[in-house]
C-alpha cells in the first residue's frame, strides 16, 4: 500500500460524523488526530504540486535560455552598433534615428554621485562640517522604547510619566498565533 492510499484510507477510516457539518467542532484528541492527518495529506499534495511547478519552470527557464541564445547575441551586437552609430550623429545634432523598423533614440544622462562606501561618506562628512546638510536622519517610531513607558486603557495609549492618551498611537491587544508543521 502506498503513503498516499495509506493516508487516504486513514483519512476516511477516521472521518468524524459531523465532519460535513457547518458548525464541526475538534472536541476530543481523536478529532485533532484525524483533522491534523488531514492538514498533513493536503498540505503534502501542496508541496508536491508545488516541486514539480518549479522543476517545470526552471526546464522552461533553460529551455527558454538555449532557444534565444543567438538572438540575443545578435541584439547584443546591433545594439551596439546602432547605439554607437546614434551617438556619433549626436555629435551633428541628430538625437534620434527613424527606421522602418524601429527607432534609436539617445539622451544625455547627467553627471551624479554615487556613494560606495556609506559609513566611509558618513564619518568623513560628520568630520568635514556637512553632516547636517549632506546626511538626512530617518525618523520613525523605536516601538520598544515606547512600550516600555506607557501604559494601555482599551485602545488608548497612555504616557506613563503624566497619565495623557498619546495622539497617534493605539494599543493592540496581544494574541495567540497558531502555526501548523507537518512532519514529513
């Protein structure tokens, strides 16, 4: 007997009665035994599914790779030559070129800065004077810092130190979070 018609058979062999039942309710460990078999079988077969989706994907990917191969050298190659051809008739005043079968455009590209080395950047403009006016500052809300001096009433937020409700935040009651591990 195979996994799947092992799991099948389980699966019908302990089905509840009021399983069919809209208001069906796990009462006793048999019913979570029976219901976490059946999480287990389906989730299983989402795996599955989901494996053989990416082998396909990633046969199509290679196939689609070996199939163009050529082709994109060629536009590789074309592009260049007509992107060297446009900037050459740049320098006349040309910007772009109108073909019967497509169109070159070029356009000037600004200079900019980039920065390579953020924490380089940062400790050479605090030391220079521009730390003010080169560096922006992030603002946000540190939420553990916050937590640890207010108190909550209902949805309110309440400053420990002066007893006032605090605009902008709210209280969210905290919560059970269920998660499922189906063994293998």
């Amino acid at each position: 007997m195979t996994n799947e018609s092992l799991n099948e058979f389980q699966l019908s062999d302990a089905e509840p009665e009021d399983f069919y039942s809209p208001s069906f309710v796990i009462e006793d460990e048999s019913k979570a035994v029976w219901a976490m078999r059946k999480l287990a079988v389906s989730q299983r077969r989402i795996d599955t599914v989901n494996r053989q989706a990416q082998d396909e994907v990633a046969r199509i990917e290679r196939w689609v790779v070996q199939s163009t191969r050529s082709d994109r050298a060629t536009v590789d190659y074309f592009s260049e030559v007509l992107g060297n051809y446009v900037k050459r008739l740049r320098e006349d005043g040309q910007k772009s070129l109108s073909l019967p079968d497509g169109t070159v455009k070029s356009r000037e590209i600004p200079e900019k800065v980039k920065v390579d080395d953020l924490d380089v950047f940062l400790k050479w403009a605090e030391q220079a004077g521009h730390g003010y006016g080169w560096v922006r500052v992030k603002k946000e809300a540190d939420l553990t810092a916050i937590k640890a001096a207010v108190t909550f009433d209902g949805d309110s937020v309440i400053d420990s130190e002066n007893g006032v409700v605090i605009d902008g935040l709210s209280h969210v009651p905290s919560s059970v979070s269920v998660t499922f591990e189906v063994s293998e």
